[in-house]
C-alpha cells in the first residue's frame, strides 16, 4: 500500500449495518507506506493507522468520482421506488 499526504484512506464494512469508515492521510513515511495519521471524517479524531485487507487508498479526485457515481445510483433507485409507488396507487 502507498499513499501521499492529501489520499484517502477508505476501511471497507463487512456488514450492511455499518457504513465504511474514510479518514484524510494526513502524513506518510517517507516511501509513502504505512503507518498513516489519518483524520476520521466521521469523529474528526486523528490517529496512527496501519490498514488491514480490508483499506484502501484513494486520491481526492477518485474519492470525488467515486462519490459521483453512488449519489448517480441512489437517484436513479430513488426515482424508480417513486415511479414504482406511483405506478401501484394508479
């Protein structure tokens, strides 16, 4: 694994129930392995992180892209669920 400070470090869940944790790397060794300090978005607590088999490291414009393409597909399931429901109250 190799990351640059900026990268995201994004931890995959094995479990539906619980979403997947990104944290921003905020420093790297020298040759960009691990540990990292990252930053968790979701308690904006910083901590050093060696990633297990189930983490990945993006860049901020694949995290961006990556983003795009979910909100495209929760829209687009959106729209068919309220088509759906309109269809059946018809």
């Amino acid at each position: 694994m190799h990351a640059t400070e900026g990268d995201w470090l994004i931890v995959k869940s094995a479990s539906d129930s619980r979403p997947e944790r990104r944290g921003l790397i905020r420093t790297v060794q020298d040759d960009g392995r691990p540990p990292y300090v990252v930053r968790w978005t979701d308690n904006d607590h910083e901590a050093l992180v060696f990633p297990g088999p189930d983490a990945v490291v993006v860049s901020a414009a694949e995290l961006k892209e990556h983003d795009r393409v979910r909100d495209e597909r929760t829209a687009r399931f959106q729209a068919e669920m309220l088509a759906h429901h309109h269809d059946q109250k018809a």
